[in-house]
C-alpha cells in the first residue's frame, strides 16, 4: 500500500515530535491532535485509517490514563481503526496493556520514522483487507440458510431434510427443546417453499389464554359475543395461501384440539357466531418442546391430531449434542454484538473457548446468544474472558487437539468399551473390535487398561 492513500491521526503533546512525525508522512492524509479532545474531534471529522497514540497526556501527561481513556474512546466509536500506541523507553507494560484492550501494535521511543512508517502502512493495509472482507461479505446474495449457523452433522441432517419438505404442502412437526432455534427453521421452510410471497402467520398457543385462543385462530362474526363489534378474520384464515405455525402446539386446550382437527381435515372453517364453512389453503407448520406421546398417555392431548400434524418431523438436537456449533455459533454472535455496540472485542481467550464447549447450555442457542451479548457488553479489552461470560466455575473437559493425542485417547475408549461389553472376556473383546487376541492384550499394556 502506498502511503499516500492512508488516512493517519498523529496525537502527541510534544510539539517538535509532532512536527517530526508529519514530516515523516508528508505522503498520507496527516491530521494532528496534542489532547483527547481535539483527538475526538479529528476522528469525527478525517475518519483516520491509523492511529498514532501517545499515551502520557495532558492533563496527565506523566501518566498513562488519558492516553488509555482515549484508547478506549477511539475503539469504541470507530472500533475498525489501527491504534499504534507509542510509549516510553522500557514502558513495556503499558504497551502490552494497551495491545490487550485493543490497540494494533505499539512503537517505543524514540522514534525510529522508517519503521514507524512500516508499521503504519502494515496497519493500514490490514485495515484495507478487512473493510474489503466486510464489503465482499454484504455483496454475497443473502441465502435461506443464512440465519442458521451450524456445522455439526445433526443440523446439517436438519437442514437436508429442510431442503427436501420445503418444496411440499406437507403438515410439519418441529420437535426440540426450548431455544434450539425451531422459529428460525420455520422461517428457513417458508422463504424456501412455494409459499414464499405469501405471509408466514405464526401463533404461539401457549402466550394467549385459552378463551381467546378460539378467536384469535378461528375468527369471530360481528356480534358473536359482548365486544365483538365487527367481524373479524383470524389467523388461519389470514394465512391463507400462505403458511400457518403453530408454535408450542402441546399447550393447545383440549377443547380446541377438536376444532383443529377438523380443519386440518376439512381445510375449512366455521368463525366464532358463523354458519358459513369458509375454505382455507395453508400449510401448517406446527412446533413444541413437549413430548407429546407423553401428552397422548396422560390425555392431554388428542393421539389422532397428533398423527394429523405428524405427517413429517424435524427434530432439533439441543446445542450440547451438536458438536462444535457452540463454538461457531459464540464467534458469529460477538461479532454482531461487536458490532452493534461499537465495541473493540474481538475474540475469546482460550480458557473461554474451552468453557463454551464444555458448558451443558441448558437453555441451549438463545442461552449462548443473550451470555455473549453482555459478555461484549462488559469486556474491558479485545478479549472476552470466562469471567465475562459468568462461566468461570465451569469444569472444563480437556480434548487434545495432537491428532496422535485424540487417535490413542479414541483406542483407549474403544478398548474399555469393547471390553465391557464382553463383561471382561477378551476373547470376545478382540472380536468386537476386529483385532487378534494378542494385539489386545499389547494395547492393553500400552494404555494400563487392567485385565
């Protein structure tokens, strides 16, 4: 990158190293600032690419705490700016401080201009490449899927399966705990079906008590009850044409569950105070986290609705059983939490990182998403700890990552696996894993599994 095509902001108190330093850079876009205010000023007005940040100044220019409260202001109303902070001899833990909550990299003085120079123009060409990825990364055609993060083989099977019932009419249960994200693949389903242009009508019948429930899903004539002051359409029929979900369909009233019934039947239906059968084409889409088999057996729900609305099932595993998606999932959030706060973090420590993989999630996807949002909320520096995720008591459950480490670690599993099964025969061990008796017995040795 050449030099004239870098934005920079220099901020120093001293006036002679000022002048130093733009002369340094006569072929970029220099702005200068001797004080936090002025610096906040120039970065509203020359939206610098890279900035230079001494630390010690006024009113503390003996100290470091205006130049790390400026530090903190820069990254947090333009958090894709370069800061090179540029400190004192042997000042090496301001320096590494500053690098820790956020800053690009740090110069010591005196200043050396050549490399001062370098350093800038590798700061701004990262800078470059990043705006770059970011315009590339808006510039892609926006894909169905695209809500859905996911890598694990379980949600990949969902989202085949979801590619296969999208194009049908066919009535879909969506099975999962609560926060595994069901909503977002009821979405994926109608921008992927047939369906698309006409509306998505979503009900939750576990929000709406029971004695409005009837209306609101059936509709109701003028005057078919105390306030009812004119006719009104309800969900199902709003949705016509289009899709109709039903969320958390286990909570739906037994006196209801009837009349469902008979729609899902019929595709007609009869408003509140009506005698008129009105024909309604939509697919229904329904979801819950109950177990409805369970439901049928204590009869609080209808087994004939149930296979009605079962006609094809999606089940959602929680997040501990999808694995890795806690992970990329953690990444994807900061980053758009980041960036909605205009806040500077941009990683997880390791120990964080281990922790989000070793936690249960009981409250699964959405647990995870509101537990990075105030962590980059509260993150002091570029990094979001355990600590920040309140997860710091999490025992962690440590997998080597040495490909050698993770083959001996699954040998020595499935040799005590084998093994019990074979309640400790190992004639019968070395046949279930497909080995001679002797090699058993050398593996055996190897990892100290007694015999």
């Amino acid at each position: 990158m050449q030099e004239d095509n870098i934005r920079l902001l220099i901020v120093e108190d001293d006036p002679g190293l000022q002048r130093q330093l733009r002369w340094s850079f006569e072929g970029c876009d220099v702005a200068l600032a001797s004080d936090a205010e002025t610096a906040l000023k120039a970065l509203e007005q020359a939206a610098p690419t890279v900035v230079t940040l001494d630390l010690g100044l006024p009113p503390d220019p003996g100290g470091t705490s205006e130049g790390f409260r400026l530090l903190d202001e820069i990254l947090t109303r333009a958090p894709d700016t370069k800061i090179i902070v540029v400190t004192g001899h042997n000042d090496r833990d301001n320096a590494v401080r500053a690098v820790g909550r956020g800053a690009y990299d740090f110069f010591e003085k005196p200043i050396d201009p050549d490399l001062l120079s370098l350093t800038v123009q590798r700061a701004a060409k990262l800078a470059r490449l990043e705006g770059e990825y970011r315009r590339l990364a808006t510039a892609v055609p926006e894909s169905p899927f695209g809500e859905l993060i996911a890598v694990s083989p379980q949600m990949l099977e969902v989202c085949r399966s979801i590619e296969k019932l999208a194009p049908t009419d066919v009535t879909t249960l969506i099975l999962g705990e609560s926060g595994t994200g069901k909503e977002v693949l009821v979405r994926i389903l109608h921008s992927l079906s047939s369906r698309s242009s006409r509306r998505l009508v979503a009900i939750n019948c576990a929000a709406i008590p029971d004695a409005l429930l009837e209306s609101e899903l059936f509709g109701y004539e003028k005057g078919a009850f105390t306030g009812a002051v004119k006719t009104t359409r309800g969900k199902i029929e709003t949705a016509d044409r289009g899709i109709l979900f039903l969320d958390e369909i286990g909570d739906l009233p037994m006196s209801l569950q009837a009349k469902l019934l008979r729609f899902l039947q019929e595709r007609v239906i009869e408003r509140i105070g009506g005698r008129q059968e009105i024909p309604v084409d939509v697919r229904v889409i329904c979801a819950t986290h109950q177990e409805l088999p369970k439901l049928i057996e204590e009869g609080r729900f209808r087994e004939d609705l149930y296979y009605r609305i079962n006609e094809a099932t999606i089940n959602v595993p929680p997040l501990r059983e999808r694995q890795d998606d806690a992970v990329v999932l953690a990444r994807a959030f900061l980053t758009r939490f980041a960036a909605r706060h205009r806040k500077p973090v941009k990683t997880f420590t390791r120990q964080a990182l281990s922790v989000i993989e070793s936690y249960n999630w009981p409250g699964n996807v959405r647990e995870l998403e509101n537990r990075v949002k105030r962590a980059v909320v509260m993150a002091d520096g570029r990094e979001v700890t355990a600590d920040d995720l309140e997860l710091a008591d999490v025992e962690v459950r440590e997998t080597p990552f040495d490909l050698r480490a993770v083959r001996e670690l699954a040998e020595m599993q499935a040799i005590n696996r084998a093994v019990h099964h074979a309640d400790r025969n190992l004639s019968r061990a070395a046949e279930l894993l497909g080995i001679t008796r002797p090699t058993l017995y050398n593996l055996m040795k190897k990892y100290k599994i007694p015999n």
